[in-house]
C-alpha cells in the first residue's frame, strides 16, 4: 500500500510525540564545536553512555534510538542557507542545500544525497509499515528515512531529522574543513 506523505503526517505527528516524550522547540540542537580548519571531532568510536553525554537529549534520541523529532519543530526544516548538512556523530557530508526541497512534511527533505557513499539504506518494519532506513555509514546513526515520491530527477525524498545533523554554511566550508564543496555554490 502506497501512502503519500501528507496522509502519513498525523501518524508521524503522534508517532513523535509518543516516542518522545517531553521533547519541544528547547530540544533544538546545538551546535557541536569545530576548531578552525579542521572538521568536528569524529565521536562514532564513543560508546553510547559516552555519546549521551555529548549530545542533546533529542539528537541522543534520533541518532541512537531511532527515534524522529516533531514535524516543523525542528531546526532545518525551514533552513535555506545554502551549505551542507553533515552527520552530527561523525562529521561525515550527508546532504546540500542545492538537492534541499519544501516537501510539506516538515522535515527536512533533499531529492539526493551529497555523496551516496556516506548513507546506508536499510528495510525499516517498524510500526506496522515497511520503510526504508537512512543511516550514516560511519556512525551508524539513524538520520531518517527515503521515499519514493520526490521531485525530479531522483523522484526520491530523504526525510531527515535535523537532530541527525549539523549545518555548515557555505561561506565556512573551508574554515570547517569542507572545503572541497565549497564549489557547489560558486
């Protein structure tokens, strides 16, 4: 059975709520500190007790519970900077602003990834419906899942948690160590 997004946002909506419990806007990510030149510590050797500590409550929750944060409550769904999204665990490069689109879900969604080696697709069964996963492939982080009712060319959207990731905005994609796509958005 095909669903569209749009009759999947009231379950989605309680499914969030349910699966996070006292999460709200004050959850909202904060950004994990970067020294000049050189990308984010690397956090995907830390044990989970050790991410726990390191992370937000709800990107705790998103990125090592598979868990998912409330529609249009979250940090990037309204985002149009341009710049990359990267694994808020690893630093790995997930996702640009140039393949961002406004799915109406309120998530953010993106018809392709960066780079298709850093994700990993896998067959999600959870709560009664077959999905497809998306995880970092370094951290193993869960990120969110991928559909098949994107816009053109892929026809794809990766519905991600912006708790999954942090934002680099281009003009600092060099000082952050992301410098090889600066040109992206020349």
């Amino acid at each position: 059975m095909n669903f569209s997004a749009r009759a999947l946002l009231p379950f989605a909506a309680a499914l969030a709520i349910v699966v996070a419990p006292g999460c709200d806007a004050s959850d909202k990510q904060k950004p994990v500190a970067a020294s000049p030149t050189t990308r984010p510590k690397d956090m995907s050797n830390l044990s989970k007790d050790e991410l726990k500590k390191k992370l937000t409550p709800i990107q705790y929750h998103v990125t090592c519970e598979n868990g998912t944060e409330r529609p249009f409550q979250n940090e990037y769904n309204d985002n149009k900077a341009p710049g990359i999204y990267v694994d808020i665990i690893s630093g790995e490069p997930l996702f640009a602003s140039i393949h961002k689109f406004d799915s109406g879900t309120g998530w953010p969604s993106f018809w392709q990834p960066l780079r298709k080696d850093t994700i990993v697709e896998k067959s999600d069964t959870a709560h009664g419906m077959v999905r497809t996963e998306v995880r970092s492939k370094k951290a193993d982080a869960h990120l969110g899942h991928v559909f098949n009712d994107g816009p053109k060319p892929t026809g794809l959207r990766y519905c991600m948690n912006s708790a999954s990731m942090r934002f680099i905005p281009a003009e600092k994609l060099a000082e952050e160590g992301y410098g090889e796509f600066a040109e992206l958005f020349k």
